[in-house]
C-alpha cells in the first residue's frame, strides 16, 4: 500500500495505473463514498486507455482520519493535495473523474482552486440537503445523542450532529458560479441512490460551463453500462 501526506498530515492511500509510460499526462479518479480503492474503482481504471491516479479521501478506505457523510471542502482539499502530488511525480493532471459525493468536492476543487481544466462527474449529487432515508428517519436520536452509528461494507461509522448541518446548509450553486474548468456530467436515468434530476438542475446552475450532459440508461453505479460511461469518458478525453 502506497501513501501520501495530505495538508493535515493524514496518509492517504492511493494507486497509480500506468497505461501509457511514455506519456506523463494522467487523470485522477475520486472514488464514491465509503469505497476503497482495491475494489471499487478498479474495474474502471482498468477499462480507461489512460494514466489515472486513484485515492481513498480522508477517512475512506485505507486512508486515515475520520469518515464523514459531510467534509465537502475537506474532500476538494484533499483533491488538491492528490493533485499538488500527482504533479511533483513528474505527471500533467489533464482531468479528474469523480463519482457521486466525490463529484461534489470535484465541482468545489475546480471552484477554489481550478488548476485541473477538464471535470468529469458521475451521478453527482447537487443537493446534499437531501440526506439518505436511514439518517432522516433518525434524526431525533442525533439530536438526543449527538450522534448515530451506521454500519455499511462491515464497518461502522460515526455521523454526528454536525456532519448533518453540512450536508444540508451546502450550497452547491455557490461553487458552480465559481467552477474554473470544463464540466462533463454522465448520469444514469435509473439512479436511485442519487436522482438524475440532480444532474439536471447542475446543468442549469453551471450554464456555459458544462461542455456535455450525458445519461444512460442505469443505476447509480453504471451497472450493465459501464463500457458506454467509459466510451463517453474517452470521448470526452479526446475532444481536449
């Protein structure tokens, strides 16, 4: 297991897949929540003709730190870590591909920091003000406790009071006024985890800035179509 230091001194794991060694240009892949770079994107960077560098945000996977359902400015922050990284490797960051709450801290990287030009987001979610049914049902006990804890991928994890009133006062549309690079959004029609009505309002927030709205016909995690979210990932490459 590789690692590198993010501002906060955390170690965060990462993996670089190299398909072209004669080429320095890579993009960086920011995998879903709660997943881990040995498995969940994997499949991905293996169907992708290009470099691509991958890492487990803070708290995810192997990663250290704290989980958290919220950290949005956290996770750009560490976007810009992975890309400051990527660059001192001896690589040209020429994207980064996100994916649902990841897609999110992209879309605030691209807005503070803007660096990398081309953004490339899957199934991402606008409004974090809709938080999942399992946290929603227990509010109540999170404002008695401070706290619940939720067990998914045989772990449990810790979401507190605070995380909550992240998730619901962030305004993405501040960032998307902001957003300094080319946005491409690829959505499946079927999503139930995050509505692909979400991408359509992203589209009408981002304006100009959004060069290619995609969507198939799937679920959340591209099932049976991830061949033809990845054909629209090369196309898009191509094009820049």
């Amino acid at each position: 297991m590789s690692f590198f230091t993010n501002r906060n001194g955390l170690r965060l794991s990462y993996n670089f897949s190299i398909k072209n060694p004669q080429d320095n240009k890579i993009y960086i892949v920011c995998q879903w929540f709660l997943s881990d770079i040995l498995f969940s994107y994997e499949f991905l960077c293996d169907l992708l003709e290009v470099n691509t560098f991958r890492f487990d945000l803070t708290g995810s996977g192997n990663s250290e730190g704290e989980n958290t359902y919220a950290g949005y400015v956290r996770d750009a922050e560490d976007i810009d870590d992975a890309v400051k990284f990527v660059v001192s490797q001896g690589y040209e960051v020429e994207g980064i591909i996100g994916h649902s709450k990841a897609s999110s801290g992209v879309i605030i990287y691209s807005a503070l920091y803007g660096e990398v030009k081309n953004i490339i987001v899957l199934a991402p979610r606008f409004l974090a003000c809709n938080i999942p049914d399992f946290i929603a049902d227990s509010i109540e006990e999170v404002h008695k406790n401070g706290y619940i804890l939720h067990t998914a991928f045989g772990k449990t994890w810790r979401i507190t009071e605070e995380m909550i009133q992240e998730m619901m006062g962030l305004d993405l549309r501040f960032y998307c006024q902001r957003v300094q690079g080319n946005i491409y959004i690829i959505h499946g029609e079927a999503d139930d985890k995050v509505p692909f009505s979400e991408s359509i309002e992203l589209v009408k927030e981002l304006k100009e800035k959004c060069r290619g709205f995609f969507k198939l016909n799937c679920d959340h995690f591209f099932t049976g179509e991830i061949d033809e979210a990845v054909e629209i990932i090369h196309k898009i490459i191509d094009q820049n």
